[in-house]
C-alpha cells in the first residue's frame, strides 16, 4: 500500500469524475476533500478542511494535491487555485483512468485529468491542470496549454493547437491544423475549419465568433 496520500479541491461533478478514476487504485493510501463551503461529502471520502487549511494539512503529511473544481463557464477558479498552489510544496500529479489510451510519446503537465475512454495520439503535448474529459479524441502532434478543458466526445484532428484558459464544449470537431487561441469558449457540437482568436465565445457549424 502507497504511503501517499491526496487533496481534491472542490466536490462538484468534476470530484466524481476523478474520484472514480482513482477509487479503485493503490495509489494513495488516503484521500480527503478540501471546500469553502457546506458541501457534501463525494462517495465515503471525508472532508477534511477548507483552503486556509492548506499549509497545515500539509504539515501533516498530506502529499499530493488535485483541483476537482470543473471549468463549464468559466475557468477562474481553477486559475485561481492553480496560482495558489504553485506557491505551495504540494506535488500536483497527473490523474489517468485506467481505460484512457495515451501514446508512449505524449507529454503531459502536472495536475492535469485525463478520463475515461479518452484517446490521445502520438506527438501531442498537453499543458498542466487541464482537463481531457469522457470519450476525447485528440490526434497526433496537437497542442493543449495550461488550464483548457476538453470536454466530453469532443475530437480535435492532428495538429490542432488550443490555447491556455479556453473550454471546448462537447461534441465539438476541430479541423486538423486549427488553431484556437487563449481564454474563449466553443460551444457544444460545434464543427471548428476556420482559426478562432483568443478572448471570443464561438459557435457553431461551422463555428463562428458571436461575442
């Protein structure tokens, strides 16, 4: 049995998600909740402080931390978390579900969730703290920064590249080669052929920039 033992931060859906990836593991010998709030506790895994408790919870022997906190609207939070823990001694590793196929070659930042079913290709590099949810498809050589959130059955063709804070929303199909920039949002079941710029909300098929 591990002697490590982990942090989630938040326990909304996200919580489950990962919660579930990693139940059935050895990999940590305990695990607890850290909210700011009156939230439940997610399947038996106790809550056992708020942020504040952080450097003391630390001081006790907890090792690793994760951010279960999901990016639907807007990835603030998470970015708000990921800066806090920088500054932290916290190791921030990567969570993988047994049933995801990644290629040896694929470099993945810390912190980051890749779920169930996911597919991720050869070449690809993937930045620290994003999320790669349920049924991903993300072909070879494609580029995914720091706090982005793929969600569920989304496929991005080889050579896509997806800048930091941008959520793309289920379903969506992006063309390979496309480029999308920081900080905006796809909506669901879009069909991505042309760029998308940092700073926007687009949508559609094909996916066009609305605000």
């Amino acid at each position: 049995m591990s002697s490590k033992s982990l942090l989630l931060l938040g326990s909304g859906g996200h919580c489950k998600s990962v919660s579930d990836s990693i139940r059935n593991s050895e990999e940590y010998e305990k695990i607890g909740i850290v909210v700011n709030d009156d939230s439940e506790p997610v399947f038996d895994i106790p809550i056992v402080g708020t942020d504040d408790d952080l450097p003391r919870l630390f001081n006790e022997g907890w090792t690793d931390v994760f951010i279960t906190v999901g990016s639907i609207g807007s990835t603030a939070v998470r970015q708000r978390l990921y800066n806090m823990l920088k500054e932290m001694p916290f190791n921030m590793p990567v969570i993988m579900d047994s049933s995801a196929i990644v290629a040896r070659d694929v470099q993945i930042g810390k912190g980051t969730y890749i779920g169930k079913g996911v597919i991720i290709g050869s070449g690809t590099r993937i930045g620290d703290s994003a999320i790669i949810n349920t049924g991903a498809i993300i072909e070879h050589d494609c580029c995914i920064e720091e706090l982005c959130h793929v969600s569920t059955a989304v496929t991005l063709c080889g050579q896509v590249y997806v800048g930091a804070n941008t959520h793309v929303g289920a379903g969506t199909v992006v063309r390979q080669s496309i480029s999308i920039g920081s900080d905006s949002v796809i909506g669901i079941g879009s069909v991505v052929v042309k760029d998308i710029p940092d700073n926007v909300t687009a949508y559609g098929n094909p996916c066009r920039v609305v605000e």
